[in-house]
C-alpha cells in the first residue's frame, strides 16, 4: 500500500540517516531509532513507511555466516557464454543453489558468480556443468578485505 504522496522526493539527511542506522541494526526499535535520529516515534515510522514505498528499503534481512553451514569454500567465477547461449547461461545461473550472486557485466566476460560450496571437488562439479554453455575463470576467495555494505549516503 502507497502510503506516500510524495514517492518521488527526493531523500534528505534524516532519511539517509534512517537508513544508515538500520543497516548498522535492523533489528533496533522505531522508538531506539527515533532517540537516535533525534525525532518522534511516529515521524520516524511515517518516513520509514515512506522509504519503503519508495523502494529505498527494499526488504529487511539477517546476516549469516556461511561456514555455520558447512559452506567454506566462496569463489567468483567469470564466464564468458558461448555463441547463443547467454540466456541459457543467465537461467542456469539463476537456477543453481550453490550461486549466491551473479551479475551481468561488460567485457570479455558476460557474467561475473559468486559461489558458495563445501569443499573444492562440489566447485569443480558444479563449474563443470556450466562448461558446455561457457568458459570459466575461478577465483577462490582467501578474505573479505571489505564486507557488502552500503556506500556512502
């Protein structure tokens, strides 16, 4: 439900900082976010609703680590589709667990994975069935110098 009269706004520093706050904590209260923010409970809620009809709040989330799983090994795969085949190669990509993000990008390469396994031979197994559909160049991942996160609102 629109909520707002004003979807198209544009954001002002109050929003930006409601954001920023709950990225840092999606789980604080609207009124721990008000003190913070310096404005009343309901002000707070009122633009909260108003960002999420914007689209500027997507959706609320948790983080988890993927270890907790079982899933160790993170590499980013370049794949390069063959001729016809990168539609077939964006639904594959879409279609397989292991594929936590996947981008179209410009360049030599059509898309550029990030997968998420096991262990080295379930990389292999799953690579190997993008292979008749694209080239491959994997990147196992040794650290995350820096983590997802918003950039500077």
């Amino acid at each position: 439900m629109n909520r707002s009269r004003y979807v198209t706004r544009p954001l002002d520093s109050t929003d930006r900082a409601i954001i920023a706050a709950l990225t840092e904590n999606g789980r604080m209260t609207v009124r721990e976010l008000a003190a913070q923010i310096g404005l009343s409970s309901p002000s707070v809620t009122d633009r909260i609703h108003k960002l999420e009809d914007t689209g500027a709040i997507r959706g609320y989330t948790i983080a988890v680590d993927p270890t907790v799983f079982g899933l160790v090994i993170a590499a980013h795969v370049r794949m390069r589709a063959m001729p016809g085949e990168v539609k077939r190669l964006a639904q594959m990509l879409i279609d397989t667990p292991e594929v936590v993000e996947a981008d179209r990008v410009t360049g030599e390469d059509c898309f550029l994975a990030k997968f998420l396994v096991s262990d080295v031979h379930e990389l292999e197994t799953v690579i190997d069935r993008f292979l008749p559909f694209s080239s491959t160049d994997t990147a196992i991942i040794q650290s995350s110098t820096v983590v997802r996160r918003l950039p500077k609102l």
